[in-house]
C-alpha cells in the first residue's frame, strides 16, 4: 500500500486539527532518513513507515487502511 500526502493530512490524534503540516512532516522525513521529495511525488511504501514503528507512522497506515476500507464499500 502506497502512503500519500493525503493520508498525512487527514490522520487525526497529532496536532489540534487533522493531519501534520508539511514543515512537520518534512522534519520527521527527514529524523527519519526518508526522502520528502520523492515522497511528495510518488508516496512511499507503507512498510517502510512500518519499520520505523514509531506512533506517528503508525497511525499514519492506521488511517490509509481506514480510507481505503471506506472507499471499498462505495
């Protein structure tokens, strides 16, 4: 499962509003080794969050299941 910029912005539970700004998630792209420009144009793979297991990515998959599930019962 690809991760997009769109499920960085809509996982709840890290900011008052949904999803993480984009200065935020470029630093944590970047704490984390991951390229935010590739990212941004082609998504990344949701097992690469997986490895880094931290909450934030986490949820991040969490949510991108969630989207997809949803989309499946349209």
């Amino acid at each position: 499962m690809k991760i997009t910029l769109e499920h960085l912005a809509g996982v709840r539970g890290f900011s008052v509003t949904p999803g993480l700004c984009r200065g935020g998630a470029r630093l944590w792209f970047a704490r984390h080794q991951l390229d935010w420009n590739a990212f941004r144009h082609d998504g990344i793979d949701a097992s690469l969050l997986e490895a880094i297991g931290d909450p934030f990515a986490m949820a991040v998959i969490g949510y991108a299941k969630e989207m997809e599930a949803e989309r499946g019962r349209s």
